[in-house]
C-alpha cells in the first residue's frame, strides 16, 4: 500500500515558511508583499479560489486586493487596471483569475502583466526563463508537485518521469521542472501511442488531463511515485482525480490523494511566488 504524500500538511508548512518571511521584511521596515487579483464576472468558482487565495494572504501578513469588474468588461477596461497595478508599488504579484468572459483576450491580458509581477508564471519570460533555468516565478501547480516530491523524498534526478497532459498550465512547466531536476521526461498527450506502456516506464507519474479515473491501477509502474493533479467533480459531488486511487495505491510507492494532495498547494506556492518577488525587487521601506 503506498504512502500518503499530504498536500494539506506540506502546504501548512510552505505556509509557515512564508509567514516567517513575511515577518522578516517588516522586521526590516520593508513593506509586506501585496497580491492583486482581477476579476471578470460572477462566476461562482473562481469567487471560491479568489476567497481562498485572499484568506492565505490575510494568515501570512500579506495585503491582498480583489478588482472586480462586470462580465460586459471591454479589455480596455481590464487592461487599463493592470496598467495601474503594474505601476503600483505596493503590488508585487498580480494575477488575472481565469476564466473571463469570451469577448475578452485572455492571453493579451495575461502578456499585459508585468513578468516582475506574474506570480502565476504564465507570462512568455517566464515561461521563457524557465526553459534556461533562470530565476522566475513558476507556474504554481508544478511548483506545488515539486515540493511534493521534495517531500516525500522523491529525487528525480535520473529518474523516468512521465507527465499526462500539455497545458500551458501545468503539463508544460511540469516537463520543464522535471527535466531541470535532472529527471528524462515524457509527456504524453491525446496522440500518444499505446499510452498504457508509456505510463508503465514511469518512476514519477503525473497526471494533469481532467478525466475522472482514467489511469488505470495496473498502468502504474510498482514502486512508481504518483501525483494526481485531476480535480473531477461527478454528479453526486464527489471529487475523483486523474488516477483510479484505490489500484493505484496497491502498486505506487507513495501517492496524492484527491482532495488533499496537490490542491492545496496551488495557493501556497502562490504565496511562495507573492513573497520571492517582493524580496527579489522590492527594498523600499514603509
């Protein structure tokens, strides 16, 4: 039976590391890092995430701002508010909550933050930086993987490493994070051939393609560690991840449940991106 890796507990303890580093700036006069966080409309799950993030600001000492604008929001409008947040000194991480209305041009909004402030790490320097192994704010949810791992004293390093999914979100940067911890990596995708075999070459499994269950238990490499990044929500409410958990976990050597694995960790690594920033580029007093 394989061992639990707990996000819950491990971003606790990315959460205290920020708060002691929050406190540290202000021991120093420095200002405490700010995150603003730009909304389009109503929608009822990223009013959710939005809360979320906000409380996990509040716990550690850090300002946080919501700017909220009405779903018939021209991208003017919008852009013009990242301008201003882009200017603000106080502001050291901005993020655009995802989804936005359609006549909106999520990506142009998304280029229009300052790479300096994009604390999710989608901006194109970024993402750019990451690929030459420069400083940089990492996409949150792979960072959150690689803590994980660090955790649960997984070391990829010469390690096969398979990734499911390509998103410019998680599956991408997640290769890229892996492959920069000296792991050789995989990523697989709806054109994959005979996937079932690609997955069973797996010493590190990471799932990130939003189908309940759709790994199957005896695709899983014995000894193999295995992240689920799915978040599936079925009609009786329940949350499934990527991974079919139960045969998994007879054959993985340790395991993310779902909720409680790499969820909780988005946010924290946000918050870990929040405070990098501030003490990256930020030394004016208050």
């Amino acid at each position: 039976m394989a061992t639990l890796i707990d996000g819950k507990a491990i971003a606790a303890k990315v959460r205290a590391e920020v708060a002691e580093g929050v406190k540290a700036r202000l021991a120093k006069g420095l200002r405490a890092p700010g995150l603003a966080v730009v909304r389009v409309g109503e929608d009822p799950a990223s009013k959710i995430y939005i809360g979320g993030k906000r409380k996990a600001c509040s716990e550690v000492g850090m300002q946080s701002w919501e700017h909220v604008f009405p779903e018939t929001a021209t991208q003017d409008e919008v852009a013009n508010k990242l301008r201003e947040l882009n200017a603000d000194p106080a502001v050291h991480g901005i993020l655009v909550q995802l989804p936005i209305p359609k006549q909106l041009d999520d990506r142009a909004l998304l280029n229009l933050v300052d790479s300096k402030k994009d604390v999710d790490g989608f901006h194109p320097m970024n993402l750019g930086s990451l690929v030459m192994g420069l400083p940089a704010p990492r996409a949150c949810t792979p960072f959150g993987v690689m803590r994980l791992l660090q955790e649960a004293g997984c070391d990829p390093a010469g390690k096969r490493a398979v990734v499911i999914g390509r998103s410019l979100i998680v599956g991408k940067p997640m290769a890229l994070m892996l492959l920069e911890a000296n792991a050789t990596v995989t990523v697989c995708h709806s054109k994959t051939k005979d996937l079932p075999a690609v997955i069973r070459e797996a010493d590190i499994l990471v799932a990130a393609i939003g189908k309940g269950r759709f790994v199957q238990g005896d695709w899983v490499k014995p000894g193999a560690v295995v992240i689920d990044v799915g978040m599936n929500r079925q009609a009786d409410g329940k949350l499934w991840g990527d991974v079919d958990f139960e045969p998994a976990s007879q054959r993985a050597s340790a395991i993310t449940p779902v909720p409680g694995g790499v969820g909780p960790m988005t946010i924290a690594m946000l918050i870990r991106n929040t405070l990098n920033q501030a003490d990256r580029y930020d030394t004016a007093k208050v």
